[in-house]
C-alpha cells in the first residue's frame, strides 16, 4: 500500500505540512550545529549532529509523501529534478564569483564544490534514466511553466492551482513562475560595423559590372545558439581568436568590420560554457564559420561530408553528415538532430553547404551561412559572387524562397546586422514588402600591416611565410590556396 497522499485533504493535512517543515528546518539546523561543531574542534559532536540530520531528513520526506507534496509521477518528478540541479550548478557558480569579487574567497571556494556537486546529481539521475528508459514524457499540446529559481516545471494550467500554492522544490510563489519557450534561438555576435557592395552581394549571375560599386550595405558576422533546454546546438563557430582584423580601401568588396570580441566570449556573454555545448552544425567550410571547432570538447560536429572531406576533418566526434532523414517540407534531403531541429542540404555556395531550419510552434527559424550575404539579396533575387555551383546555388535559393513563401520564417543571416535583428524582433520575412535599406556608417580605415585576408575563407597571406613576396607582387590570376577566390576578394589585415 502506497502511503503517498494519506493525508492530503482531510483534517490531518496542516499538521502533518507543519511536521514536514520543522523537519526540513531541523536537517538545515543540525548541519549548520554540525558545521559550527567541526570548527570548535568537536568532531565527534559534529559526527552525531549529522546522523541526527539525516534522520530529520528521512522524517521530512514521510511526511511529504502523507501530504502528496510532489507530483506522483515519479519519472516526471524525477525528470524535473535532474533540470533543477543541472540548473542549480550554473547558478550557485554564478552566486560564488560574487562571493568571491565581495572578497569572500573560502566560501566562494566551498560553493564552487557544492555547483559540481549539483551538477553531479544530475548527471547521475540521467545515469538512472539510460539504465531503465522509462518512457518519453509527451507535453505535446500541454503548457508548461518554470520556476525561475530552480527550474522545477509545472505541466498544465497554473492557474487552476490556490493562490497560495507554491514550488514544491523551493517554494517560490506560483506568481514567479514563467511560462516556458519551447526553443530559444540566439545571436553570437563578435564583428560589427562593416559592409558589402552590391556587385559582391548581387552579381553572382548576372555578372558584377552590373551592378553599382557604390551602393554598399551593412555588413557584420554573428552565428547562432540554439537552447532546446536539453541541449545547447551551434551553428557554426565563428572566427578564430587570433584572427588579424582587417581593413579596406576603395576596391574592398566586402569588410566583415571590426571585431568586438573572440567567438567563444561572446557566446559566454550569452551564458555558455564551451563545455556546455552537446552539437554543432556547421553550414559550410569557410573559417569565419569554422574558426573555434577546437574549442568545444564534448561537442559533436556535424557537417556535409565534401566540406568535411575538404576541411580533413577526422575524429570520433566528426559527423560527415550524408542527409539520410528523407525531405523536409521542399527541400530534398535534411538530417533530424533534435526535435524541432533540422540540418538541411543546401548546395551551391560550397559543395558540402548547409541551412538549419528550427520550428518554434507555427515559426520557423531559417538560419543559414551564405545562401546570400545580404538580405536585400534575398527579396531581390540574387546570388552572391561566392560559389562552387552556381546552378545548386539557384536551386538552393529558389527552395530557400519557396520555404519563405509557404511558412512563417525569421530569415537570420550571418553577414549582415538584419540577421540578428530578424531575431530579436521575430520579424516574419515577407518577400514582398521588403525592410527599407540601412545604409553603412562611416568607418575609418586601420593602417595596414602587409597581410592580405580572404574575405571568403578567412586565409591569411603573410609576406613573411610565402618567401618576402608582397601580396600586390603576386601574379593577377593568383587564387587562395584555400578557396581558390582571386586576388579581388583579398582584404588588407
């Protein structure tokens, strides 16, 4: 016979809720009397204190069970707890580096114990659940609620619950529950205030002499992170750190702009820990895409197996991804990664390029690298004059509006500020009534150092290693060793 809600609803309930907290105040009273003990040398006191708390625990808990604390769903329960201290390590970390900056350094050094010790828990609670694989919980169509101190979720209509009710893990007001996202999709931004010409951005097809030099838009370059709440996915990775900045001059065709900070910083600015990241998904070869692959140790990487091949890229954590899921909505050929989230063929721009497509509700996320570099490419039509297929790249683009068409999509981009600004606002994209241009800010140029960067693979020539030769000295049909661009898409460093 289960004893779990004996008590609940009938008159033995209050008293028995009244039991079941001085418990809980006893255990935090016998540990804080052990911990004081242990100071005064008394350890043997110290010892028989904490057997006491542990057994103010166990009352606790009996009690809990008389009065149907917590939901009886132990596996949902269970789920709920593992978010909490997965949760609880990140905030306890937080809380001790401002132990620790008010000069508190030996509590901020015991309470970054106790944040790997919350962490552990979880990981060993997901330990209990690949042992026995209970079912998936399914809250399809359901709302859930989360509580902002220690993540315990709520499944269903808060409101229906007394307005004294409270979080059954940390008793926080039902007033501070919020309701949850069920995916978040965030911008990595590390370069800023640069720009493009419109012959760059537009002359793939028709040809760059027509189209106008002058016309220039904004440029920048910021990936994205996805948070499912069970995963953190990439999409791409940015620049490397020690990547030179670069600088332009009246032939540049496109100044990524200046860097604000490294790719990795910028994604802790966000909350994120290299260690943190489970997936990424890298859209195409190219370095300012590619740059801190190396910086995410227990991260898997997947990408389309020629960029792969190209790249040399080899390793048990290395997915050359071959598109085996079937076709998603019109495209071919995509790669299932997370519910919600997709890895779509997406040929053209290089042989092995990518999109990743994020479905929040009815939205949809279209994040891509390079199918255009600019969005007034996109409502106008044009492909850049960066590819490796130009008829894929058509068909890419084609499919890419098509998508826009038939669904409700936030077009984010990389090298441009509508990517992230797309985000922020989820600014539905409509082909036909496209956002008034911006035009670039004033920049001035940084002197030049000698060094010539490729504004599409991030290569970098230096004099110094290729024999003293200057990069103007070298002969006009010269390519990129990497991408094999002309000397015309080389920027100064």
């Amino acid at each position: 016979m289960s004893l779990y809600g004996l008590t609940k609803g009938t008159p033995l309930e209050k008293s028995v809720a009244a039991l079941a907290q001085g418990e809980a105040n006893g255990v935090m009273m016998y540990y804080a009397l052990a911990r004081l003990a242990k100071e005064q040398g008394l350890d043997d006191v110290a010892e028989t204190l904490i057997e006491s708390a542990n057994q103010e625990a166990v009352h606790a808990g009996f009690y809990a069970i008389l009065n149907g604390k917590y939901p009886k769903d132990f596996w949902a329960l269970l789920e709920t707890v593992k978010k909490a201290e997965i949760a609880g390590e990140k905030q306890i970390k937080a809380l001790a580096d401002k132990v620790r900056a008010a000069g508190f350094s030996e509590a901020a050094d015991e309470m970054e114990i106790f944040a790997k010790q919350e962490g552990h828990h979880g990981v060993v609670i997901e330990e209990i659940f690949k042992k026995y694989n209970p079912p998936k919980i399914d809250n399809t169509g359901k709302k859930v609620y989360v509580c902002p101190v220690c993540g315990y979720e709520y499944v269903g209509d808060i409101d229906s619950e007394p307005e004294n009710w409270t979080c059954p893990l940390c008793g926080q007001p039902k007033s501070a529950f919020q309701e949850k996202t069920k995916i978040q999709v965030k911008a990595v931004k590390f370069c800023e205030n640069g720009f493009m010409t419109q012959p760059f951005a537009m002359g793939g097809e028709d040809g760059a002499e027509k189209f106008d030099a002058k016309i220039k838009y904004r440029s920048c370059l910021q990936n994205f992170v996805i948070d499912n709440g069970e995963e953190v996915i990439l999409v791409d990775t940015g620049l490397p750190a020690e990547y030179p900045d670069s600088t332009f001059d009246e032939k540049t065709q496109i100044f990524i702009g200046t860097k604000i900070k490294s790719y990795v910083d910028a994604l802790k600015d966000l909350g994120y820990k290299p260690e943190q990241v489970t997936k990424i998904l890298v859209t195409h070869k190219h370095e300012d895409h590619t740059g801190e692959l190396r910086s995410f140790p227990n991260a898997k990487i997947y990408i389309g197996r020629p960029d792969a091949e190209a790249m040399k890229l080899s390793g048990e954590n290395i997915i050359p991804v071959d598109f085996t899921d079937g076709a998603y909505k019109n495209f071919p050929a995509c790669q299932k990664i997370a519910d919600g989230v997709y890895y779509i063929q997406a040929v053209g721009h290089t042989k092995g390029n990518s999109i990743v497509i994020v479905e929040d509700g009815d939205l949809n996320y279209l994040i891509h690298g390079d199918v255009t570099y600019t969005d007034e490419a996109l409502y106008q039509n044009k492909l850049s004059v960066v590819f490796e297929d130009l008829a894929a790249a058509r068909e890419t683009l084609n499919r890419v509006r098509e998508f826009i068409r038939n669904n409700k999509t936030v077009y984010c981009s990389t090298h441009t500020p509508l990517g992230y600004e797309n985000l922020e606002a989820k600014r539905i994209c409509d082909l036909d009534n496209p956002p008034k241009t911006i035009p670039p800010k004033e920049i001035v140029a940084k002197a030049a150092t000698g060094k010539y960067i490729c504004s599409i693979c991030g290569y970098v020539y230096d004099p110094a290693e290729n024999g003293g030769v200057k990069f103007e000295d070298l002969p006009a049909d010269w390519k990129c060793p990497r991408c094999k661009q002309g000397k015309d898409k080389f920027n100064k460093a």
